[in-house]
C-alpha cells in the first residue's frame, strides 16, 4: 500500500479548473467533441431498437459505433492531454494517423473497451448457474474490469506528451496501490454530473425515450454536452495523475 494518499478533493478541483482553461484556450476543439459525441447519439437513435435489441448484432453495432467515436475524438483528447501538461494550444482539429501518439492512443482506447465487454462474455456464460454465483462472479469480474481501468488511466497522458516508458506495465506499476484512491477522484468529480443528468431526465420525462419527440431531442442535445464536459474532465484528471506521480508529488512519508 501507498504511505501517501492522493488529495480527492483537491484533485477534483483542480480538474475542473483545467475543464474550464480548456472551454477558454481551445473553444472549437470543445465543440468539435460535442458535434462527435452528439453524431453517434444521433446514429444510436436512427438504429431501429430491434436491431439494438438483438443481444449480438446490438452488441457489435454498438462497440462499432464506439471505436468510430474514439477515432475521431482522439486527436481531441491528446489535445487536451497536452494542454494540461505542456501548455500547447492546438491550432484546429485534424485525424493524423502519422502523429507518433495517435495510434497507440487509439489502440489502447479499443483495448479496453474490448476489455470491458470481458463483463458482458461473463455474464452470458455463467447464465443458468445459482442467481448468487451468476452475481457474485460478474460483481468480481466488474471490480476487475474497474481497477484495471482506474490504474491505466495515467498510461494515456503520458502517450499522448510520448513520455519515456509509456507502457501499459509502468503505468500498472506507478499506479499501483492507488487504485481505490483514482476510483474516489473520479467519483467525486462525476457526481455533480450524473446529479444533473438524473435531474435533467426527471424534468424532461418519459418523453426522453421516445425517438424523434421533442423532448428526446432536447434530451439529446443536453446528453451530448455533459458527456463532451465529462470526457474533457476525465482528460483532466488522467492528466493531473500523470503529473503527480511522474513529478514524484506523492512521496513516503
């Protein structure tokens, strides 16, 4: 275990001092994350629900969509990665698949989300077992998934500056023992979020899932910006871990 523990709540708010430095510096890549994000809600709803519905066709349609979504918000996220970390300004958007970072960046976002589908295999397969064992297995293997998550997540900052020993090793080794310390950071700096969401769907109504209504196009739109706000966040906090460990800020006591 770490004899030092990360601030939470110090970190969380400096992460959202960098959101708001990023909404100032780089206004149109911001937007450009909404615009991505938004497009493949967009796609999502225009997919009929009985092909969503259909457990392997609606699974394979959906991590397609997510890897078109990571492809085009990765240059926008190592963006924001070097911004918070080197004080580079990026000038607009461009997909370059040449750029040292782009691809490796790109691979590791895909891993893992393959990674987190380990929950869904799971769960299929341990279908028809006792309900406690088919809840107890996926509970471990969800708790799995999350910390291997939570402890990668300072491999992508230091892929995107191309720092020395960005491998997914070193990152499981420098983070190692602060998986349950990472997990609070984003906890608390999410929560305001998903209040507002929960919020905003209690306002807005059933009407939300309904397709092509009004209100589910409102819902959308709103959806949209806090999930571009939320990922820059993310960006920010990753970043800020990066730093912190790479800088050797959190020392033995």
């Amino acid at each position: 275990m770490p004899a030092s523990r990360l601030p939470i709540v110090g970190a969380a708010v400096l992460a959202y001092e960098d959101l708001w430095r990023v909404f100032r510096a780089m206004p149109r890549l911001v937007l450009y994350a909404f615009l991505i994000v938004l497009a493949v809600k967009v796609g999502e709803d225009t997919i009929p629900f009985r092909i969503w519905s259909g457990a392997v066709l609606g699974h394979i349609l959906g991590f397609i969509l997510g890897v078109a979504q990571s492809f085009c918000l990765t240059p926008i996220m190592i963006a924001v990665h070097r911004f918070i970390l080197l004080d580079e300004v990026a000038r607009g958007y461009a997909v370059d698949v040449r750029q040292p970072s782009f691809l490796p960046f790109f691979g590791w976002l895909v891993a893992l989300s393959l990674f987190g589908d380990l929950i869904f295999v799971v769960q299929a397969a341990v279908t028809g077992l006792p309900l406690l064992a088919e809840i107890l297995i996926a509970l471990i293997v969800t708790i799995l998934v999350i910390a291997v998550w939570l402890r990668l997540a300072i491999l992508f900052p230091a892929i995107a500056v191309r720092a020395p020993g960005a491998t997914a090793g070193n990152a499981m080794a420098d983070s190692k023992g602060y998986a349950s310390d990472i997990f609070w950071l984003f906890f608390v700096a999410l929560l305001p979020w998903t209040i507002v969401s929960i919020g905003i769907t209690m306002i807005l109504g059933p009407g939300v899932a309904h397709p092509g209504a009004p209100v589910a196009m409102v819902f959308l739109i709103v959806a949209s910006i806090i999930h571009a706000a939320t990922l820059i966040l993310c960006v920010a906090i990753a970043s800020r871990l990066f730093q912190g460990m790479a800088d050797r800020l959190l020392r033995p006591v």
